[in-house]
C-alpha cells in the first residue's frame, strides 16, 4: 500500500487499456480482468493479443494503441525499452484527449520518463512512470512491488489499478523517479544474483549435498529471493523461466549512466557489466540470469 495522502482526485470507475503482453504484461493484465477493470488490450503480436482476449472473457482487442487509447480513461504499458515506448506513445497520439493517464510499467531510463511525461502533458495527458519489481512470479501472484514517479493527482488516479497486481507501492517523487529507483533495485538484482552464483558454483566443486545446502543457506542470513527461486532450477541446468539476461543488461547500462551522472562508482555494475555482455554475447539472451552460474564454474 501507499503512504501518501488521498489527494481530490475523482474515485469514479474509470477504464482502462494494456499494452504489451509479455511475461510480465500478461498475468498484470489478468488481474485487471479479473478485478472487473480491463477493456481492451493491444500488442505487437496480434495472435498473442487474440490468445488474451480468448482466455479473458469480454476483453476487446484494439487494432492499434490509438484506437485503445480512444476508448479508455487510462492506458497501462508494459514494454522493453525505452524506443518501445517512444513508438508506442507515438502510436497512441491520435487517439489520446486530456483527462487521461498512461501509467508505464516498463523499465526505462529516468531521462525517457521525463521526455515522455513532458510531451504527454502538452496534451493534457497525465503520465506515471511505474516500473515493478518481483518476478514473473510476483506478477502471477498478484504481489509485484511498484515505483512510481510523476504527479501525485496521475499516480492517485492509478492507484486501484496498480493495487489488482501489487503487493506494495509507493509515490517516490517527480516524474523519473520510478526509473531512477527501479535502477537502485536492478544493481542489488545483479550483485545478489553474482554472489549467489558463485557461491553455489563453489558449492558444486567442493561436493557439498545440494538440498542440504540449499535448506541451510536460504534459511539463515545468506536466504534470499534469489536463491529461493532459482538456486534448485540453476543446479538442475534449467533456465527457461525468469529474466533474460539481455533486459537486465540494459538495465544495468541504465544504472551505470546514472552513477555517471551523480559520479557514483559502483564495484557491483563493473562486475555485473562485464558479466552479462559476455552472457549475452555468449547466446544466452533469452534465458534466466540465473545462467550466470555458468560463467562461474
């Protein structure tokens, strides 16, 4: 939940579109028909769009993010980058009016946001940037945690979407301030995920039991998210469920040019860095960055 105040912000039923059915995009989106909210969803692959709307009774498919974003109040986005949003804003332009809010559940950079928010507000059009975190999982559960930055009033506005698939959220300030924070989130993902790595590459070469190992560590003070959810698959050599490691690459090239820009030197990002190029380079781009354990034997 938040922490922050009501602000007068109508609590009126409002509607609301989706764009982007991915891993994440799609179970958030689940959640909104499921509470009653969803209209209408679009996406790249219109066949994945049709596969949605025939297992979410009374959802309508949009032929294009203007046409969505004509028949509802709000537009929720869950997209890869920060061209991907750029494109789909682009996209939904004729079909925006004033009043409306587009809440964007992508991770981009903060400088991304704040273009967008900018242009969006010389339409009238309120812009939330919300990245989440908690895994695939999390987004299945219902239990993601949400960073949000822009105006109090959009993000107020959002609020009883944002609550169908979070566990937590928080206003944390200006426009950018979602992105900047989820950039905070992406380095501890990526220093958690090297030091689990290497610790159970170390346990496989001094023969230590597995499911011995893996009860005590995680539940001492080594447990954590990580290793809870992907110690026994890494082991195993399964990486097909998770995040790819070319999306936490480019989020980690985010957080490198922020450290930049406040001269902030990280020894996590100049491990990770190196790390998850050669990770990518190596093919494993479509894969869990759990496969960074490979690297480590």
């Amino acid at each position: 939940m938040s922490d922050e105040p009501r602000s007068n912000a109508s609590d009126e039923p409002r509607t609301i579109g989706w764009i982007g059915l991915g891993a994440m995009g799609w179970p958030m989106a689940g959640h909104l028909h499921a509470g009653g909210h969803l209209r209408q969803v679009w996406n790249r692959s219109e066949e994945k769009a049709r596969a949605f709307a025939g297992q979410h009774e009374g959802v309508a498919i949009a032929e294009t993010p203007a046409e969505l974003a004509a028949a509802v109040d709000l537009i929720a986005l869950c997209v890869s980058a920060d061209e991907d949003l750029a494109e789909v804003i682009e996209a939904m332009r004729p079909g925006l009016r004033p009043g409306q809010v587009v809440i964007d559940h992508s991770t981009v950079s903060p400088a991304a946001a704040r273009e967008q928010s900018k242009q969006l507000a010389e339409l009238g059009v309120g812009f939330v940037d919300a990245p989440v975190t908690g895994g695939v999982e999390g987004a299945i559960q219902g239990r993601l945690a949400v960073m949000a930055g822009g105006d109090w009033d959009h993000y107020h506005a959002a609020v009883p979407f944002i609550e169908a698939y979070a566990r937590v959220h928080h206003h944390l300030g200006h426009s950018g301030a979602g992105q900047s924070a989820k950039a905070v989130n992406q380095m501890m993902v990526a220093g958690i995920a090297e030091a689990v790595c290497e610790s159970l590459a170390l346990m496989e070469k001094l023969d230590l039991p597995r499911d011995a190992m893996l009860e005590l560590l995680g539940g001492g003070a080594a447990g954590n998210w990580f290793l809870d959810k992907r110690g026994r698959t890494m082991l195993a050599d399964e990486f097909e469920v998770g995040f790819a490691p070319a999306l936490l690459l480019k989020d980690l090239k985010i957080c490198a040019a922020l450290c930049s820009e406040v001269d902030f030197r990280s020894g996590v990002l100049d491990l990770a860095l190196p790390d998850y190029q050669q990770l990518v380079d190596g093919g494993e781009s479509g894969r869990d960055i759990s496969a960074l354990i490979r690297r480590k034997h």
